[in-house]
C-alpha cells in the first residue's frame, strides 16, 4: 500500500494527478469498489475461517493429518505474505513486525500446534488489511476534490463556435460554457450568465452561492440551475483544486513528532522484545530446568503481544482522519505536524485589515489640505492607487472611478509595506500613506495632526497625500466582519489569549478592537514588528497562532508556530508562509480548528495508553500460562483494531 501512495504523492506534487487510484488497482475499480481488493478480503477472510476450523478441530482431537493439512491451507491462503515479508527482515537482518509474527508461527508449527500458528499468521493478516482499508479511506478523504474537476471543457473558439477541448488544453483568458449539471473545469469569472453554485467540495459551504457577472468560480464546484459562461483565470495545474492536492501532498511529507517519536520507539522495542522473548525462554530452561515446551510456548506469546503494530498505527491513523476531517470543511492543514502544533496554542494574533473586517474599505471623506482642487487631489492619488492592489488603494481607485476622474502618467513608482506608496508624477514625488509615512518624510504639521486626531476619534483610517506638505486626507471605513466577534468568544472559551496586530492608526485599531471583543491590540506595526510581537506573545503565553492575509502578515506568519491564511483573498506570499488555508473566509473556523487538534491528540495519547494497559495485562497472563498463543493474537488485533475505530473519531469535527 505504501508504495502506491507514495506513487499518487509524486503525482500530486507535479501537479499532474486529476483523480486518485491506486496504480495497481486502476483497471479493477467499478462503481467505487474495487475488485482487486475484494478478492483479497475474501482470501484472507476465508483463510482465517480455515486457521480457526484447523483450531478448532486440535480441540476436539480429530485426525492430526486433517488439522494440519486445513491449516497449511489457510497459511498458504492468507498468511503466506506475512510469512514471506518476515523471512526477508531475517535475511536483512531487521527486526520487524512480520519477523515476529513469522517466529510465533514458526514456533507453535515446532510444538505441534499447526492450528494455533495458523490463527496467528491468518488474524494478523487480516489486522494488517483492515488497517490498510483504514488508511486507505483516509487517504481518499483527502483527496476528495481531485475527484471533482471535469477532464474536458466547452471552449468558444476564434470562429465563435464552442468546442469540447482536454482540460489541460485551456489557456488563460479562454471563454468557457458551463451548462446546468455540469462542473466548473477551471478557476475563472463569470462574464455571462447567473445561476446558483455548489462549491462545498472546495470550501467546505453547506448552501449553494448564488453566482452572476462578475463573480468568481472554482474548478470542481458544480452548476446547480442555469448556464453560465466563465472567462479562465488559471490553467488546470493552476486552480484552487490542484493548489490543495500539492499541499496535502506536502501534508505527507510533514509528520507530527509525537508519530516520528513512536516510529523511532518501534525500531528500538522490536529487537528488544525479540531478545526479551528469547531470554524468557532460555534462562528457566538452562538456568532452572524448566520445561521447554512450556516456556517456548510463553516466549512465543510474548512475541505476539510485543509487535508494536497498534503503537505505531495509534498515532498516524487520528491525524490523518483529522486531516481528512479538516479537509471537508474547508480547512487545509499542511501536515500532521500542524496538528500537534495547533493543539498547543495558548494565544492567536489576528491582523485586522482583510482578516477581521472585510478588507474592502470605502472613502466616506475627501478633505482638502491645501489649495489644490479637489479634481486635482483625486487625479494625483488615482494615479498612485491604480498602481497598488491594497484595499486602501482599491477604495481610493473605486472612489475616483465614481466620480469620473481621469488618471496622470506616473513614473517610478514604489510600494511601502506597512506605510504605503509612491511616484512621481510630472517631476514632483508624491506619496499617499498613513501617518507614520508622513511622519518619516517630515511632512507632517499641527493642522494635520488635529485632523488625523478627530477622524481617528471616529473609528476612521486615514492616508494622507503629499509631497513635501499634505495635499489632501482621504478618509476611509472598514466594518468587522459579522463572523469575527462569534469566532474571538469561541477562542476566549478555549483559553486562548487573542491579540490583535495592525499597521492601522491606533484611534480605528481601537474601535475595531473593541467591536470584536479582543483581548488586545498593538496599532501602527511595521512587517519585522508584527513578527517580533508574535515573539513576544510566545514568551509570555507559550505557542502563538496568526491569521492575516497580506503581504505584509507574510513574516508575522512565519514566525508563529501555526500561521493560518485564506485560500480565496490571502497574497500569495501569505499563502506560501501559511501553515493552514482557509477555503472560505470564516473566522469561526479557526476555534473549530483548535478545537479538532486538541481532540485529535487527546485521542493519540488515549490510544497509546489504552494500548500499553492491554499488553501489560496480556504479557503478565502469558508469563503465568493463563493466556494461550490463539489469545495474545486476537488481543493485539483487538487493541489494533480499537485503536483504528478510536482513531476516526478524529475526523468527527466539533
């Protein structure tokens, strides 16, 4: 199973792979199920019915032949891999798993107990296949969306007719047909048409969008009502779709400590158990005369209940299934580590612009600080904006597009991050940014000041356009989000401590603040202090998280231990440094995220424990002779498969 996973994860990080099928299994699968595997489940189901009939006959002292010919049956059946795979740990001189369990069968087949070494190679074939159908399950949940997108698409040609041409064939800037029914092929704008749009494979949405000119669509969401025609954005290795399939292909690569912790405790407890078992039966037989027979039964049960299979399995099998569980509701985590990491947040740091308002703010006021006219003023700062794709700067531009204005040609232009931007118009440098940018270039006066003061007073962002004096002071609005105050009251219940961090003046910082209900806020912040304050928060509360979108929230991002941005608005830079991708913005997402990592590693650690009590009891019954070889293996299936059932309720996401 490893091997075709791995297979599917190269794939995905080339970016290649459109719907997942294991490569050996891809001509068998119809209808969701796959042959392939069903044969083998009856195979190994229908040996561990001979082992158990062999068994079964040893009891009722029937004819010894036929015993051992129903039970060399059902070895060659189900348990010959089992077999195979621990003579080739042998020869590699590597303790294993198989090795264990070859060595029991091999034993109980020295005692004469050909029933009881068949029990013990077919059970632990069938564990071993139950837990492949576990992963295997977990590993499609996560690659649920790949399934989705369409392998063609309805392109208007140059001659205006629609041609059905191969995904991969289509170019950005194409004009593509939706009809109802019918999955969106590519990311793209619809230019024509309205309809309603199921994207919950992709954000993790319950209820339809509504979706007209203008809107945006994803590759993989499915067009409920009427026809739309959508205008390419991106290629088909470009979609949202295929950005989540390199990610969770990522997301394998980045394993939690505590499974690397249990992987490095096997490779030691294996060989350890071996020598354990063999001193069990060595030392009362040389050392005490006891009987051999007796105490080679008792180590070959000591080296059933000491195959670390459910240890090592407790830990991988929850968090992917809390991956998976994630994943549908539109939570993309990168890797399990992630998972670990989140579950010990103590504090989360929010940026404020775009991530808890809207990041859209509107000029409610213009206000002249000079003679130039208005005209003027609104030109020259159009001029600087159309150049920015910050929300201050798309506000100004919406602004002058209103009201008519005409753009001057600007040269040089530079962005600030955190302050704002610049160019020269003509052969005068004008700048449009916020008060500390003023401040810098020693434009700034007392009029100013009182005018910044009174619109900050009233929960207003202010940018100021000048050159060597204001010029002009736009005024600007950006409501909370209605999701962010419900989301700050679920993380306050978890115990976290909530900050927010912006480069805002401090006056409209202030009244965001208060709206939401954070437990703080740190106002006018450069990039570098942002990730210097999540610094600070980690030494006074422990592990820090951060959700912001922009560029500048890209080294704050990276410095906390989990950064969370969103996959539809957040910059690309925000993305890249994000360990956790939104598919929709909604805060309230981020306490259900706190919240699956703690319940997931709580189920780890409930496992591991549950794991170790079972073996102690077991080993101490097998050193008393009150546990038969039969029963150490069904108790270690048991535990196997507890540990599997227990391990899915971490997808169950609160």
């Amino acid at each position: 199973m490893e091997s075709q996973l791995q297979l599917a994860r190269v794939e995905l990080m080339q970016g290649t792979l459109v719907r997942y099928t294991p490569p050996d299994m891809a001509c068998a699968c119809t209808g969701g199920v796959c042959a392939t595997r069903s044969r083998e489940g009856w195979r190994v189901g229908g040996g561990v019915a001979l082992a158990l009939l062999a068994e079964a006959l040893e009891w009722f002292s029937a004819p010894e032949g036929l015993s051992v010919l129903i039970a060399l049956g059902a070895i060659l059946l189900a348990g010959r891999s089992v077999v195979w795979q621990g003579l080739q740990s042998l020869l590699a001189r590597r303790a294993n798993i198989y090795l264990l369990m070859t060595l029991a069968g091999v034993g109980a087949i020295a005692l004469g107990k050909w029933g009881e070494a068949a029990v013990v190679l077919t059970l632990y074939a069938l564990a071993e296949w139950l837990e492949q159908r576990a992963a295997e399950r977990s590993e499609r949940s996560l690659r649920a969306a790949l399934e989705l997108t369409p392998a063609e698409a309805t392109v208007l040609t140059a001659d205006g007719t629609w041609h059905v041409r191969p995904i991969d064939q289509v170019c950005i800037g194409d004009r593509i047909r939706v009809r109802p029914g019918e999955r969106v092929p590519v990311d793209g704008v619809v230019v024509a048409g309205a309809s309603t749009v199921d994207q919950s494979p992709i954000t993790g949405e319950s209820i339809p969008v509504e979706k007209t000119t203008g809107d945006t669509v994803y590759a993989g969401s499915l067009n409920l009502h009427g026809s739309l025609e959508v205008e390419a954005q991106t290629t088909a290795e470009q979609t949202l779709v295929a950005q989540i399939a390199r990610t969770v292909a990522q997301a394998q690569a980045r394993r939690a400590r505590v499974d690397r912790l249990m992987d490095r405790f096997a490779q030691v407890y294996t060989p350890l158990m071996l020598l354990t078992a063999f001193g069990l039966v060595l030392v009362p037989v040389l050392v005490f005369g006891a009987p051999f027979e007796e105490w080679l039964y008792r180590g070959l049960m000591l080296l059933v209940l000491g195959c670390p299979c459910a240890l090592v399995l407790s830990t991988p099998i929850t968090l992917i299934s809390a991956l998976g569980g994630l994943a549908r509701q539109g939570v993309v985590v990168k890797g399990a580590a992630v998972i670990e990491q989140t579950a010990r947040l103590r504090a989360f740091a929010f940026d404020k612009t775009g991530t808890l308002t809207y990041g859209m703010p509107r000029v409610e006021l213009v206000q002249s600080t000079d003679t130039l006219p208005e005209s003027q003023v609104l030109a020259l700062a159009y001029s600087l904006a159309l150049h920015s794709e910050h929300p201050i700067a798309q506000a100004i531009r919406t602004y002058c597009q209103q009201h008519k204005v005409a753009p001057l040609a600007l040269e040089e232009f530079q962005a600030h991050p955190g302050l704002g931007i610049s160019g020269t118009i003509g052969t005068t440098s004008y700048r449009l940014g916020n008060h500390q940018f003023v401040e810098q270039h020693n434009a700034c006066s007392k009029a100013l000041e009182a005018t910044l003061e009174q619109l900050s007073a009233q929960g207003l962002t202010a940018v100021v356009l000048f050159d060597r004096q204001p010029r002009a002071v736009f005024a600007l609005r950006d409501p909370p989000r209605p999701d962010a105050r419900p989301a700050i009251q679920q993380l306050h219940a978890l115990g976290i401590r909530t900050v927010m961090l912006t480069g805002d003046a401090p006056a409209p910082a202030h009244a965001i603040a208060m709206q939401v209900g954070v437990h703080a806020y740190q106002a006018g912040l450069l990039p570098h202090e942002k990730a210097a304050a999540i610094e600070s928060l980690r030494e006074q509360y422990g592990a820090v998280g951060m959700a912001g979108d922009g560029i500048n929230d890209a080294h704050a991002l990276a410095a906390a231990d989990v950064g969370l941005s969103f996959a539809e608005r957040g910059s690309d830079l925000a993305i890249e440094a994000a360990d956790v991708l939104l598919m929709r913005h909604d805060l309230t997402l981020v306490p259900m995220l706190i919240r699956t990592a703690r319940h997931a590693m709580h189920i780890v650690w409930q496992n591991l424990v549950f794991v170790m009590v079972v073996r102690a009891v077991f080993i101490g019954l097998a050193l008393t002779g009150h546990a038969a070889l039969w029963a150490a293996i069904l108790a270690d299936m048991g535990s196997t498969l507890v540990v599997i059932a227990n391990g899915g309720r971490a997808g169950r996401t609160a």
